[in-house]
C-alpha cells in the first residue's frame, strides 16, 4: 500500500525513491515539483505553504488509494513539503514503481493532478520587493 507524509523538512529525492521499488517493478519513476523563481510573469523569490497536515495526509492517502486502484500498482509514496520554501526547494515528491513504465507514468500524472485539484493546502508567494500574496489555489469549498 502507498504512503503519504506531509512535512516542513526538505524533502530528499533519494529517501522517496527508497519508499518504492520491487523485484517484480521494471519502472521506478521520480516526479519532483519544485519552487520557481516567477509565476504568471511576477518574479517569486519563495513560497510558503500552510495546511491542516492532518486533513492533507488523509486526502493524499485517498488520492493514493485511487491511484493503485485504477493503474494497478500499491507502489506509490507522496511527500508534500508545508511552511517557508525557497526557489529551487522540492515542494512536492511523487515517487511510484510498477511491473510496466506506462503505469508509473500515468500513476505519477494522476497522483500530481488530483493533487493539484483536491489537496487542502493554502500557497502564498514571496516577491523581491517585500510583497506577498495567497495564490488561488486547490482549497475546497474556499475562494483564496
């Protein structure tokens, strides 16, 4: 069964890669998404997330859940990264191995999609002049 861990530690590609993998896999693939300098052409110097950890491991958890469900494999590991973030920092790690590459990578892109659609977490943004601002995000039932 896959896992889910929501953290304020930098995640470390090579600790989620080791979450996964079998005998059985000929596919082990890493999806990291990571904090960029600009959004929408407004340069960002960081980030911050804020969630309710408790909420949000729970929904990745049912995420993950489909994921296995519907691509046939339990080899899937997700780790969200929560508080001050700056560019260049992983913010997300999706990490799956299945028997056949065609299933991670769809497991991988359904995983990071629901994410991006479901996950209950609040993004603001850091720009070099002293500003920030709530990005409209993924927050159910909320207009950020």
């Amino acid at each position: 069964m896959g896992t889910a861990l929501v953290t304020g530690a930098p995640i470390r590609s090579g600790d989620v890669l080791g979450r996964v993998g079998d005998d059985r896999d000929g596919a082990v693939l890493l999806f990291l998404g990571v904090v960029r300098d600009h959004h929408e052409g407004r340069p960002v110097t960081g980030i911050t997330y804020e969630a309710y950890e408790g909420m949000v491991r729970a929904e990745l958890e049912r995420i993950i859940a489909e994921a296995e469900e519907i691509l046939t494999t339990d080899r899937i590991h997700v780790v969200h990264r929560v508080g001050d973030l700056e560019v260049g920092d992983i913010s997300v790690a999706v990490a799956v191995s299945s028997p056949h590459r065609d299933e991670a990578y769809r497991a991988s892109r359904y995983v990071m999609e629901e994410i991006k659609r479901r996950l209950p977490i609040w993004k603001k943004e850091r720009h070099p002049d002293g500003a920030s601002e709530w990005v409209s995000g993924v927050v159910p039932g909320a207009d950020l």
